[in-house]
C-alpha cells in the first residue's frame, strides 16, 4: 500500500473551506494516454491471470478506506513509523537540514510531511501523489497552517517514472517517502525509482532521501496486516471493482469476489487478489469475460525487505552514505541517504 496516514490529528477535511489560503494549481504530469491507459486496465482483465495495476485501489472511497486501514490495531506500519520518527526526529532532522525543498512522494492527506515542517521549516514544499483531488483539499489547509512556506502539489504516476524537473527548483532538496509505500514496486521497479530519485537529489547538491521500508516478520502478523478482522482491508480491495465499472463501463459485482491477503516467501511478498466466488460472465468493455469460481484478480503487491537487504538497494541505487533506525524489534526501518 501507498504512504500511510498520519496517526496524528492532521486532517485536512476538518477546517472550514473558506479558511484555506490560496496556493498555486496543480500540476499534472501523469503524461499518459486515457485511451491506452483504458485499454491496458481492460487487457489485464482479460488476461489470464487476471490483474488490475494498484493505482486503481485510490479512487475517493478508496482513499478514504485506506485511512482507515492505517488506524487498525492489524496494521502495524503507520504507528511503528511514527514511533520510530517521534523517537529520532531530532537526529533525523540535524542529519537532513532546514531550509531546503521537502517533496513528499505520495503525499496523500500531507499529514505525515505535517509533523516534520516545524522541524525541517522547508522554503519549500512539493506534494506528489497520483490523487489528485485528495492533493488538492489537502494542500488548501497545509498552505493555511503553514503560510511561509511554497506550497506546490503535483500529480504524478510513479510507475511511468519519476521526473519533477520542471517543478523542482536548484535548490536542495529531501525526497520523503514515507510508509513502506516503495514495497508495491517489484525489487527491479524499486531499484529503478530509487535511481531516479538519486538522479533529482545529484543535480542539487545537499540534497538525500528519507524513506520507510517495511521489513520481513512473522508471516501470521504480515498477513493479518492485509486482512483484518472487520473487513476494512477486504472493502478497500474490493473497492477496485468499482473504479474499474466506471472506467470501463464494466458490470463486476463486488459480491461475488472474495477479498484474499497471502504471503509468497519465495518473492517475500504479501499479495492481495480478489478471488471468484462463484463461475459467472462479467463484460468488460462491452466484451464478456468468465471468471471461473475460485479464479484470481491480482490488485497488489508489497514486498518485505530485510534490513540489510533495502540498504544494499539502497547502495546500488547509488546512494553513497546511509543512515538507518529501526524499532526495538525491527518491524519498520527507517533510512536517509545521500
């Protein structure tokens, strides 16, 4: 899953419109065709297996569901996070520096970069996330509470690649990504992303990457991470399949596909699917497509590293000097690289 919340009491929704100071429009650079884009979702569908790209889970219900997903008792990342960045803030922010650029990859609600703005007081502030709408009501009250710092939101889809050089200035800057969110991107993706973030942080000395990593654990607590108890997870997958209706014109019926979480140990993955309850006809496209009972949609995937493991990447990526911190028991590190 993306960057998690906050568990904080950020919450963007919760100040009257009318207050929000103005900041500038967003910038789209998704760059993609709607056409192709349409097609692509269709095909993978159609295929056997089938799978729909993750992106797809954070329509605004999806958003919203996801939110709750972090405060869940079952999902340990977001509160093991935030423990380990309230417990090292101070160490973390004299290591990166005040008064440089804060771009905030998947920024989501904004509420994680909320917490480090007093502590790292950017010039500057560059919300990413593919979000839009999320990204705008968001940053309408970040500019509000924060009125000497450039706000800038961009929309952006990591998995076309990352390029922000016409939104980022020279200046310095701290790629945040906060909440294990690099574990959707398979090891080869992720090593990609992280070169290109290296690539942004090499033309503006001064500059390093501050980013959460889920690591590998009990394959009981992984799972139930990705399947609790009240279902929220199950309604968050499940949820795709609308998105998916209303793109493609499609007639899935969310009733008839059951909510799977599973651990591959030979990946280290937890993957998420919707499986087939029963044998039924559902037209894609206008095109039919028979989902045999028990068959599987993948939705997601997010890898588990060791953490020896992510700052080999991490090396390879060629980031010269990192920095680590970890809980107690090592559920979720932490690391800055520069």
């Amino acid at each position: 899953m993306r960057a998690s919340r906050p568990a904080v009491p950020f919450n963007a929704a919760a100040l009257p419109p009318l207050l929000a100071r103005e900041h500038e429009p967003l910038a789209d650079r998704r760059n993609v065709d709607v056409a192709i884009e349409r097609a692509a979702l269709a095909a993978g569908l159609r295929a056997m297996p089938a799978h729909i790209p993750p992106k797809y889970l954070y329509d605004a219900l999806g958003c919203a569901l996801y939110g709750a997903i972090c405060e869940l008792p079952e999902y340990y990342p977001t509160r093991t996070e935030a423990a380990i960045f309230a417990r090292h803030r101070l160490d973390i922010a004299a290591l990166v520096g005040r008064g440089k650029q804060l771009v905030d990859l998947g920024a989501g609600d904004c509420g994680k970069a909320a917490l480090w703005l007093p502590y790292l007081a950017p010039a500057r502030y560059l919300a990413v996330d593919i979000a839009g709408d999320e990204l705008e009501r968001a940053l309408a009250h970040l500019a509000n509470d924060f009125p000497d710092i450039d706000v800038v939101g961009v929309v952006a889809d990591f998995t076309h690649g990352l390029d922000l050089r016409n939104d980022l200035t020279a200046e310095p800057a701290t790629f945040f990504y906060p909440g294990s969110s690099i574990g959707n991107f398979g090891p080869d993706e992720a090593l990609a992303l992280l070169r290109s973030i290296r690539e942004h942080a090499v033309e503006r000395s001064g500059s390093g990457l501050l980013i959460g990593v889920d690591t590998r654990k009990d394959v009981r607590r992984l799972v139930d991470a990705y399947d609790d108890r009240l279902g929220v997870t199950a309604a968050f997958n499940r949820n795709v399949l609308h998105h998916v209706n209303r793109v493609l014109g499609a007639d899935f019926d969310l009733e008839r596909f059951a909510h799977v979480a599973l651990y591959n140990p030979i990946d280290n993955r937890i993957e998420m699917h919707l499986e087939a309850r029963v044998a039924h006809v559902v037209h894609i496209d206008g095109v039919p497509r028979r989902f045999a009972a028990g068959e599987r949609i993948h939705t997601e995937n997010s890898y588990k590293y060791a953490p020896d493991d992510f700052e080999i990447l991490l090396r390879r990526a060629r980031f010269a000097q990192v920095k680590r911190w970890t809980d107690d028991a090592e559920d979720f590190a932490v690391f800055y690289a520069t």
